[in-house]
C-alpha cells in the first residue's frame, strides 16, 4: 500500500475531505512533499512554528536532552532543568502575578488545568466564556467553546456554562459573584482575528476584580510574538490571573501551560493530593526543545519585525474579490464572499506551491499565520500569488 492509501485506511479522519498531502521535509518557511514540490507554509502547524521550521538552536536543544533522558516521571515530582530552566525563563518575562508553570502536554489541557484551578481556588462552579471562542476540542474545553454546531453533537457536556458576547459591555454585567473564571482568548483567532475594542478588555478585567472572579486569558494561538508584543496582553494593558499557552510554546514539540500565582497554584497540590496531574506534561525533550525556541525568539529579535511585516501583507492584499482583512500582527484573516470561493482559492494557492486554510468559525476567511522568521520576499510572492488568482 502507498502511504496514501495507509493514512486514508489506518490513521483516524478528522474530516471526509483531508488535504493529504505527503510532507517529508520541512525548514525555514517552507515544506517539501513526496513529489519534491516546495510550499511556502502561510500555517506553520498553527501558530506552532514562530521561529521556523526545525531551527538549527532547536534541533542541537533537542539532540542534547535526547542524549540525557527521556520520560522520566509525571510532571511535578522529579526536578528536571528543562522545565525548571524554561519555567524561569518564561516567569521571566511575565508579570511578576503569573509565577508558577505548570507544563501540560497540550493546549487544550492547559484549559482544562486552568478551570479545574479557578474552581478549587474559589468554591465556584460557574464558568463564563465568549461566542466563537476556541479553547481546545476536549470535553471541558468544547463545553467552553463558543459555537454550538461543535458542541451539540457530544452534550452532555460541562454544566453551569455561561457564553457571553465578546466586546459586549452589556453582557459584563452577567459576571457575578457565582463565577469561578472568565476564559477568553486574547484575541480570538477561529472567530477570524476579532480583537477587543474600546477598552473592553481593561473592562472585563475590572469586572473580574469586582466579582472576584479569575480572568484566564487563553494565548495558545496569539503567544510568542505572533502578535508583535511578547505576550498579546501587553497591548491592552491587562494582566490575566491565568494565562493558558501552547502551540509555540514546545517550538514545534508538544507543549502546553497554565501559569499563575504560587498563592493559586498552590490550591492544587492538597486537598486532594495530587489535585492534578500530568504523565507527559513538561516532557524534558519538549521543554528543551520550547526554550531554546523562546531564546531564538528574544535573541534573534524577531518580534520587532512583525508589524512590518502584517503592514506589507495588508499593502499587498488589495483586490475587489477581498472582502476585508483583519490582522493583529501576522495573524490576519483574508475574507472572501463565501466559503465555497474561499476553499476554490485555498486549493488553487496549495497548487501553485502555498499551503494556508482556513479558520474554525468562518469558512470564508483565509488564514495566514506563518512563521515569523518569513521573508519580504516570500511575503510578497504570496500576495502576489493571492492577487493573480483571483
């Protein structure tokens, strides 16, 4: 059997309609298929791959640990210099509230860390979230996922969940002394790059603060740069209680987090013991491999060229078939009239030797969230590309 045939028979589908490409190299911006054809990756595994693929700092990270240990107890117990190094480097560049890191494997277990966190810490049960909000395709991350086409086919799902409007200053006030944490994305990304306007974050925060609620802000995609700030929150002058990460986190290993405050972290190693645990969280090759990715990431600089480069995208993408585009530093989202014109250009675009897709909740938007490492030149035959297929 070809391996085509293998991933169609034995590997399980996520859809009826999967790309299917064969990938046997990827470095820099760009993969390889089984053909030899080279694509500019305008997805870089989501968000996953800021700083390139297989950046040679985190390839030698990686050999170096393999040559030490693997797997070599659940997370927490044993101390390993991956995580401890990777921790204080990553407390090192948050505010001086989110302190402690507890490494999971995923993100979508970092969300269900951080809810478990907000409700033993506060005796609440509540737990608000927005519409067309992503956090993760576990069971209490889609019981928090602001879309009911995903959620209704495996309800029951989590009880006492209350799914808000995002930038609604009305539907604060629905944020009571019953909610244990607000969960929200940054920026929320399925939703097709929708930011928080008008001060409405600082708002939420506030509203928080009254209630006593926790404020979870979820950076598994907008995290490490992508951006144009370290950390998305930084341009909306807040600070969450809870911060979730993934994605980037592992560069290009898996890897997720919830980081707090000690005084919450704490709320989970007793009563019960082991309040929660994690067999491969923080794996010592992940972690390796997500701290030499953060110190290329600061070393390298290569957030101060992310603004420049979303202004080239957007200078670029001008066309009367392009309906709008919103970007927050190089997550930008391409609209078209429709989903059907949108996957017609998708694949006309992985034809012509560029890979992108398209976003959870709006079919009809095109994604681009590529390395941050991509080049002028690269962005430029992208648009380029874009523009004469239309």
């Amino acid at each position: 059997m070809t391996n085509r045939q293998l991933f169609l028979t034995h590997i399980a589908q996520t859809s009826d309609s999967p790309m299917a490409l064969e990938i046997v190299k990827a470095e820099g911006c760009k993969m390889w298929d089984a053909d030899g054809k080279e694509y500019i990756d305008l997805i870089g595994g989501i968000s996953v791959c800021n700083v390139g693929h297989r950046h040679p700092k985190v390839i030698e990270a990686i050999k170096q640990q393999l040559d030490k240990y693997l797997h070599v107890m659940v997370n927490g117990e044993l101390i390993l210099s991956p995580q401890t190094e990777y921790a204080k480097l990553l407390t090192d560049n948050l505010p001086a509230s989110l302190n402690s890191v507890f490494f999971t494997a995923s993100g979508t277990e970092a969300t269900e860390g951080a809810m478990k966190l907000a409700k033993r810490f506060t005796g609440r049960t509540q737990i608000v979230a927005f519409k067309n909000s992503y956090h993760g395709s576990t069971q209490g991350s889609l019981s928090v996922m602001g879309d009911e086409y995903w959620r209704n086919a495996f309800r029951p799902l989590l009880s006492d969940v209350l799914h808000l409007n995002f930038n609604s200053f009305d539907d604060l006030e629905l944020i009571t002394g019953q909610t244990a944490c607000v969960i929200a994305e940054t920026i929320q990304a399925e939703a097709g790059v929708i930011m928080p306007e008008n001060n409405w974050l600082k708002a939420l925060q506030k509203k928080c603060m009254e209630t006593e609620a926790l404020l979870v802000l979820d950076e598994i995609q907008c995290g490490f740069g992508r951006n144009g700030t370290l950390w998305a929150f930084e341009q909306f002058d807040v600070v969450p209680d809870i911060l979730l990460l993934g994605k980037a986190l592992g560069g290009g290993m898996p890897l997720g987090a919830f980081i707090s405050d000690k005084k919450l972290m704490d709320c989970l190693s007793n009563n019960p013991v082991l309040g929660h645990i994690n067999t491969f969280g923080g794996h010592p090759v992940c972690c390796a491999s997500g701290l030499a990715a953060m110190k290329v990431l600061l070393d390298e600089r290569l957030i101060e060229s992310v603004k420049e480069k979303q202004e080239l995208f957007i200078s670029l993408l001008t066309h009367p078939q392009i309906k709008k585009v919103r970007s927050c530093g190089l997550m930008i989202a391409v609209e078209f009239e429709n989903a059907e014109e949108n996957k017609n250009i998708i694949n006309k675009l992985i034809q012509a030797g560029i890979f992108t897709d398209w976003f959870l909740f709006v079919p009809q938007c095109l994604r681009i969230v590529p390395p941050l490492t991509i080049s002028e030149e690269e962005i430029k035959l992208v648009c380029k590309t874009i523009i004469n297929l239309l």
